[in-house]
C-alpha cells in the first residue's frame, strides 16, 4: 500500500488506516479485533489510530495485547488524550496529560506511541500549560510526534504560538464527500505550519457505504439503529442526504469501484490527506477499504460526485467542527 509522510515528521503512514472508536472498544468480540487487525497487516496498513477513552481503556488494552504480537518498527500507532476517564480525570492539564499518557503506555504495552493527539481542545486549561505538558512527554521519549483532532483555526494558531513548544504534525478533522467544511480554512492553515491530515469519518458513518436506503428504517444491525449513536447520524440520516448517497451509486460502477471505495478514494485525492481512518468489525472489510488505495479517480468522476451531491455537501463550518464531534 501506498505512504505519505505525515506533516513534518519522520513518519511514513499507509493512506488507509485502522481505527478503533466503535469497534474494539467494545463493540465486537476479541476474535474478530484479533481477525480484523490480522487482515489490516496482511492489508500493507502500518497506521493504527485509537484513543484512551474508547471504552474507557478497552480499545487500548485489546490493541496492546494483539499488537505485542508484532514487530513495534512494523507499524505506526496513534493515541488520544483529552475526554473523560472518570469523574475527576479529564482535560488537558499537565497532570492529566502526565497521568493520562503512562496509563495508555501501560494499556498498550509499549514504551512510546508514535504520535499522541488532543481529542479535543481544552478550555479549560491554559495553552501555554497544555503545550508544555505536551513537549515533556515528546522529550521524555513517550511520543515521537504531537497531533489534534477537531481543533479550530484559532486554536491551531494558540497552540503554535507557545514558544519552545514541540510541533504538531497533524490534524484529525471529520471529513468526507458530504462534510467538507475542513477544506476552507483548517486544510491550508495546516498545510502552511507542515501538518497533514488524519480524516475520520471518510464514509459518513457508514452513510456513503449506501445502506441506509431513503424513507425505510436503518438495518438493524447497523449503528444507526443503535441509540447510542443517534447524536452522530442525525445530519446524515436526513433523506435528502441519503437519496444524494444513492445518485452515487452509477458513478461508483462506472468507475469499476465499490461505494466505499470511491468514497475513500475521495478523500484521499487531496494531497493534504495523510490518511483516512476506516473501522471494520470483518476482516473483509479492511480488504474491501483498503483497495481504495489504489485508486485514482478521474476528472469527469469527480465531477459527477460534485453533481450528485450539489446542494448536499457542506463546504463551510462557522463553527469550526463536523457534526456529531462533541461527543466523540
């Protein structure tokens, strides 16, 4: 599978890579995480993204287990600090980002992480108290690279501005073919300061897959019949947006393409775009998204997806974030 250097760092990460938010936190049996990850290798993938809070340790702990089974040179892995672990530890603190970092060390039975995000910014706490913590843990050997998810482009430029602060080298924003609000001013704000993008979500929760079918009831093993994932799919549940999705569908056969396949290769046509997250609870699923790599789509495809999608897609954000990131 085909790499991309990840911002300014040293680091080479395949362009799909393995996340672990609604699946091996606790949403499917330890065989098939075991089975999925087995497949993401066999894949080329080297890039694995998780987070300390999904499943309050239980993803990191079901990755720390599978994956001291491999090489630690063979593969790149990526963690996240910043939501609640308890009632009391949360945030981005010094203390927290301290406590929080051994602990997700410890889970993944490793001595460094090569990447170590902020799920979120902290209101809460001080820049300047966040960023210092920040460049400790990289000079004390336990992340090789700093990133962050779902910042705003004031944010980004608050937390480059502490002077001596280690350097982030990525940006993990929510962006696919429906949501592209991070290309107006989050992808060149990064792009200036050497930092690629990490994007999650590339299939809309599951919505450009094409399963959910306009006016009929999700499948009922589908994450959007479940109701914990109702605050993450309601925008993209709407039937304008899924009869859009379906306008889709002769445009991926006529580029000889799967649907999540051209959705990933979407994404992945911005040279910005480090990697792209996929989840998979088959390992066929990891086979079936990673092909997307090797996927070049042509203008007139392109255009065709604009214009299916004309009216549908989202291009700016006064907010700043993706729908559904709150909780995430």
């Amino acid at each position: 599978m085909r790499t991309r250097r990840l911002g300014d760092s040293d680091l080479e990460v395949t362009e799909i890579s393995l996340g672990s938010w609604l699946t091996y936190s606790g949403g499917v049996e330890r065989e098939q995480t075991e089975a999925c990850t087995r497949a993401a290798f066999d894949a080329g993938i080297n890039f694995f993204d998780t987070a300390n809070v999904y499943g309050s340790g239980a993803a990191e702990e079901a990755w720390g287990e599978i994956l001291s089974g491999y090489d630690r040179d063979s593969y790149v892995l990526a963690t996240k600090v910043f939501f609640p672990m308890s009632e009391t530890d949360s945030g981005l603190s010094r203390e927290q980002i301290h406590k929080q970092i051994d602990a997700s060390l410890a889970r993944l039975r490793t001595d460094y992480v090569d990447l170590y995000q902020c799920h979120r910014a902290d209101p809460d706490t001080p820049i300047e108290e966040t960023m210092e913590a920040l460049t400790e843990v990289v000079e004390a050997g336990k992340a090789r690279y700093l990133g962050f998810s779902e910042w705003t482009p004031e944010q980004i430029r608050a937390g480059l501005e502490v002077p001596g602060a280690a350097k982030f080298v990525s940006s993990q924003p929510q962006y696919n073919m429906i949501w592209r609000a991070p290309e107006a001013e989050i992808f060149p704000l990064c792009a200036e300061h050497g930092m690629s993008q990490i994007v999650w979500s590339p299939l809309a929760q599951g919505v450009l897959s094409g399963k959910y079918a306009p006016g009929s009831d999700p499948p009922s093993d589908s994450r959007a019949a479940s109701a914990e994932m109702g605050w993450a799919m309601d925008r993209y549940l709407d039937d304008r947006v899924l009869e859009a999705v379906q306008r889709l569908r002769p445009i991926a056969a006529d580029a000889g393409l799967e649907m999540v396949q051209l959705a990933l290769a979407w994404v992945l046509r911005r040279d910005e775009v480090a990697s792209a997250i996929i989840g998979a609870s088959r390992p066929e699923q990891v086979v079936t998204n990673a092909a997307a790599a090797e996927v070049e789509l042509s203008a007139d495809t392109l255009a065709a997806v604009d214009e299916a999608l004309d009216g549908i897609a989202v291009t700016e954000s006064a907010a700043g974030s993706a729908p559904g990131v709150k909780h995430r």
